[in-house]
C-alpha cells in the first residue's frame, strides 16, 4: 500500500511539473499531451494500458482520464488552479505566493455562503412588514421567470453584502435581479442599482434573446404573461 502511494505520489509530481512548464492556462488534453512527451516511460505505460481494454483507448487518453480525475477529486489541491467557466475547464499551475495562500482563500470562500446567510438573517430581522413583502415578491417574480420562461434570474444586491470596503444592506431597495451569470461576474463588487426603466430595459431584452431559441427549446413565451411580470415588478421595485 505504502509504495503504491508513493509511486501516486511520483506520477502526480511529474504530471505538476508537466504542468509548470506549460506555465499557462491550459486544458487537461494539453496537459496529457505535454505529460507524454516529457515522460515517455509514462506514455509508454499509458499505451500498454490503453490496449488492455476492450474499448478504443490511446495512451494519452488515458493519461488525460488519470489526471481528469485526480483534478475532480481535489488530488491537486492546493497546487492548481481550475476554471470551470468554460468547457473544457482549464487548469494552471500555482504560483509559490498564490499556493501559500490557497487553503485560506479556500476557506475563505468555503465559509462565505454562511456569513450571508447570517448577514441576511440580521438584516431582515429589522425590516417591517412592507421591507419583507417586497423581498418575497422579488422571490415570486424571479421564479415565474424560471417557470414561464426557464429563465435563470437571481435576487442579487446592488450593494454587495459580503464587499469589503462599503457591504450594503439585505434590503429592497438593495435588490435587483440578474442573470445568474452575470450575477456570478459581478461577485461581491459593488454596483449602481438599476434604475426601473433600466431594471424593466434589462429583463425585456434577456426574453427577447429568449424569443430567438424558444421554439427550439419548446417554450410557449407569451408577451401578455411577461407584461404581468413586469407590472408585478413595477410595484415593488
């Protein structure tokens, strides 16, 4: 047990320091590849391995699996950084000062759905019965947006809860919504909050947009139900 984890260990190093001379963002494809032609008596293990199996496999491919899988299971952690906003996600190497720094931003991050969680949970207990009516219709128009629509809008604070320098409010007049991934691009920077012309402006184009796929995604988009939507929106705004 104890060799196999050390020659783990060994693969994993050579498959880092293919990696470190990459020094780029890169795919796992690409990885593989530069894994085979730094280490050829990898490869050439790889290729003994890959014509073992029944189905159609190369060496690389399977390099490519190996490394796959040891990136989903954390098994560089703390040595790479992986972009999963793109497909295929791509990965780079740590530097020196960004690993000395991994595990705290890590659990930085880790802990951060719960210290909104508890920001929110302050901030609404001092708001009135109006405050928290207008939050809940917020909540109710973005899931008809979902359901009517399947479109993906968040309840997003202008004034980011969890900034830094200015954290704003869990209040009404703090919210707007977004598309989760423009909301994901905003993070915890602060915003401007839209105006209501700009809020309406914005919610009209993402369904026109949404108008363009609909037939091909089997949505029925009704211009009476978003103009409900919208008038909904208008009074809590």
């Amino acid at each position: 047990m104890a060799n196999n984890e050390t020659g783990k260990s060994r693969i994993s190093e050579k498959y880092l320091e293919a990696l470190r001379q990459i020094n780029d963002w890169t795919t796992v494809s690409d990885w593989a590849i530069k894994v085979g032609e730094m280490y050829p008596d990898l490869l050439e293990k790889a290729n003994k391995e890959a014509k073992a199996y029944k189905r159609p496999s190369t060496g690389i491919r399977e390099i490519a699996a190996r490394i796959s899988s040891w990136v989903s299971t954390d098994g560089f952690a703390g040595k790479i950084e992986i972009d999963e906003s793109e497909r295929p996600k791509r990965v780079r190497i740590l530097s020196e000062e960004a690993a000395s720094h991994y595990q705290e931003d890590s659990l930085e991050a880790d802990l951060e759905p719960l210290t909104r969680a508890q920001k929110i949970k302050t901030d609404e207990a001092l708001l009135g019965t109006k405050e928290k009516y207008r939050l809940a219709e917020f909540e109710a128009i973005i899931g008809q947006l979902k359901n009517f629509f399947n479109l993906d809008f968040e309840f997003e604070h202008a004034k980011a809860i969890l900034n830094q320098s200015d954290p704003g409010k869990h209040h009404p007049d703090n919210i707007q919504i977004l598309l989760k991934s423009h909301n994901r691009l905003k993070s915890n920077d602060n915003w401007e909050r839209f105006t209501l012309k700009e809020q309406i402006e914005y919610v009209e184009a993402v369904v026109k947009v949404q108008k363009l796929v609909s037939k091909k995604m089997n949505i029925d988009l009704q211009d009476d139900v978003i103009g409900s939507i919208i008038e909904r929106l208008k009074l809590v705004y």
